[in-house]
C-alpha cells in the first residue's frame, strides 16, 4: 500500500516490494496485450467494469510502521 507524505505532495511512498510488484504486473500486462488478449471477452469485461465505474479504487493513508 502506498500513502502519500502530504495532501500538497503529488508523490507517494511505496515499499520496494511493492514497487517490484507493480512494475512486473505492468510488464506482464503489455506481455499480454502483445499476444492478443485485447480480443479475448475477460479483459473486454474487465476494460467495461472499470470503465463503468463498478469497482470504486480508493487509496488509503497507511500507519507510519508499515513494514
């Protein structure tokens, strides 16, 4: 999870681990995409569901000891 240092700041902390996390979920998604699953009906109804606004994504502030 990632919390931001104040509201002013338009960066936010992010555990290495994290990070890590992110970036190879990044990778494998344009690995995907280059293999065509832009065609395949799950991520259309993925695409429409976060589109559509179903799943509401929130980011919350974190304790400072997060580990």
């Amino acid at each position: 999870m990632a919390r931001k240092k104040t509201e002013t700041d338009k960066y936010i902390l992010l555990h290495p681990k994290d990070y890590m996390t992110l970036i190879e979920d990044h990778i494998t998604l344009n690995a995907l995409k280059i293999a065509g699953v832009e065609t395949m009906p799950i991520y259309k109804s993925v695409r429409s569901i976060l589109k559509n606004e179903r799943v509401e994504i929130h980011i919350k502030p974190i304790e400072k000891n997060y580990r």
